[in-house]
C-alpha cells in the first residue's frame, strides 16, 4: 500500500548497529554505500542531538537512499519521563506532546526534501504510547485524525506495532492491541481507502508497520508475526515489515523475549554469533509470503544490532550484509 515511487531494495535500520564515536560511525555509514540497500530506517532523536544537524545528514545520508523515519526512539525516551506522554494518551496535554514530536519529524522531512532535492522520508513511523494504561483507541483515533491534515510530502504514516500488555506477563513495551490500532487507523480514514490528500496535495497513505521481533515477543511465537502481517493484510493496512530477530534463550543481546534487535540465525559465518535467534530463513520466507499476498508491495526493513559491543566497523559490516543477502534470496526465491 505504499504510496511513494521507492527502490524495492530492503532498508536498513542502521542506527541500532552502528558504532560509537564519530569517526567510527562516519566509516560505518560510508561503508553502507557498498551493501544492496534502498536506504535506511532513520531514527528521530531529542532535540539537539548531533543526528538532527544538517551536517551529520550530510555526512552519512546518500540523497539517494529512501528514508522510513522512526519515531520510537524518542517515544521511549519520553516515556521515561512522562507517563501521560503519547499519541493514544486520554491526557489531553500528553497527547498534544506526542504530536508535538510528530511534528518534529514532519520538519525533518521537509528538511531532507531541500537537502537532496526529493522526499527522501517515505514513511513516518508512530506509536500508540502509553498503550492500555493510560490510553485509549479513541485518544489514538484523534491523534491520527489530524496527522492526516499535514503535510507529509506524501509520505506514508505508519503506525508500527509493538509488544501489547499480555496477562500474567510484564511487556516490553506494552502498547496498544493490533486489533486497536487497525481499529484507530479505519475509523480515522473515515471508514474509506486509507489513502488521503495531505496539504501539498500528493498522497500519504495510513497502514500498519509490522516488526518482527516486537510481535514473536508479544506472542512469545515465531508465529505472531506471520499472524499479525496477515492480520494487517486483510485489513488493507500493511505498509511495512521490519526483520528484526527475537530469542527465547540469554544471549549476548541480553535476556529471553527481550527487544535488542538480534540478527537472524543462518548459515553465513557473520550470523554465528546470532544462532539462537528464532528469525531464520524459513520464518523470512513465512512473512514476507503473508506480506505480499494478494500483490501487496510493503516496505521491507532489517533491524539488527550487532554483539559484541565494540565490534569493529568490519564485523558490522559483515552483519548487515549477511542479514540482507539472506532476505534477498528469501524474498527471490
């Protein structure tokens, strides 16, 4: 359902493997260049950090490469803070923030856009924060009722699903139920198409952004993210599917059902240390079958951190590109 002219080439969440210190990260994304990715997954940061400044996006940001700018990072800084926070909080002042953040983002959409002569931010990603405690699908269906009314450069706005609360259990993340936030998006697009016309006049589209990881957390299943993707599908809403790995076992990315985006498991020497990851080739090929049935042309993203951590430029490297080539193939075959 996307709705912007995009390489088909998976995007790369590259901020959550990449190195410390500037020189390190300037050679990590410089060596992102050689690897077959049609962009990046780019994180919205705090204000005033040093990703926000033209100068870093000048450095790192290829103005070729398609963006899928992602709002959680800061969403979960917020929350540390600020438990009202949040574009489902039935907190009136919460709410108005998370939008205020949103917005945020819109800027540094704009911003790119002059910056490499295109609307390089395809997708905006959103989150249904606080969840259940302290939210509501109503508050959430308000919050995208006006993101709807700016303009995006016609960028899709995706609202990623995570870890919802389950009895019994403390989550991750804890947000809304999947079957309410496709519930928010078909009320908030009026019960039509979920296709919309933004300020500019292009076309921004509402859909759900499935990641992998968060949804086998929420099952505590390799099936839930197949079962969620098909969910999104039959609703007409799936925009995106982020390939980041979960584990039921300790590991180096810490302990069982935890959120550290670990690569998946396979054959290529890279991935050994990801071994226990339950993201392999044959749950890849599940997905994106599910995603892509009925001619449905998502985005696709690979989100994965790399351990140990201070893994050299090199290892990194060869991470990304041994977890790209196994969904290209995946994806070919």
């Amino acid at each position: 359902m996307a709705s912007t002219t995009r390489s088909h080439a998976p995007l790369l969440g590259a901020y959550a493997m990449a190195p410390p210190g500037a020189d390190a990260e300037a050679a990590f994304y410089a060596g992102l260049a050689d690897l077959p990715i049609g962009g990046l997954e780019l994180p919205l940061a705090l204000e005033d950090a040093p990703s926000l400044e033209p100068a870093w996006s000048a450095r790192n940001l290829r103005p070729e490469w398609d963006l899928l700018l992602t709002c959680v990072p800061v969403v979960m800084r917020r929350l540390g803070a600020d438990a009202a926070y949040g574009l489902s909080s039935t907190d009136d002042d919460g709410r108005r923030r998370a939008l205020a953040d949103v917005a945020r983002a819109r800027d540094l959409a704009h911003r790119l856009a002059d910056e490499h002569g295109r609307a390089s931010v395809v997708a905006i990603q959103v989150h249904s924060a606080p969840g259940p405690q302290g939210g509501s699908r109503e508050a959430l269906e308000r919050s995208l009722g006006e993101l709807l009314t700016w303009d995006l450069l016609g960028a899709d706005l995706l609202l990623e699903h995570v870890d919802a609360p389950v009895a019994g259990r403390d989550p991750v993340k804890g947000f809304l139920r999947l079957d309410d936030e496709i519930a928010a998006l078909a009320s908030a697009s009026g019960g039509r198409p979920v296709d919309a016309v933004d300020a500019a006049g292009g076309s921004t589209a509402l859909g759900v952004s499935i990641n992998w990881g968060r949804s086998a957390i929420e099952g505590r299943s390799a099936h839930t993210p197949v079962e969620h993707v098909a969910a999104a599908v039959d609703a007409g809403l799936l925009g995106a599917v982020v390939l980041s790995g979960a584990t039921d076992v300790k590991t180096p990315w810490g302990p069982v059902w935890d959120d550290a985006h670990i690569p998946p498991c396979g054959d290529d020497p890279a991935l050994a240390a990801s071994s226990a990851s339950l993201l392999g080739p044959d749950e890849t090929a599940a997905t994106l079958a599910a995603a892509r049935a009925g001619g449905n042309d998502p985005f696709v993203a690979v989100k994965i951190a790399v351990r140990p951590m201070d893994a050299d430029v090199v290892t990194r490297l060869a991470v990304a590109r041994a977890a790209l080539a196994q969904v290209t193939r995946v994806a070919a075959a």
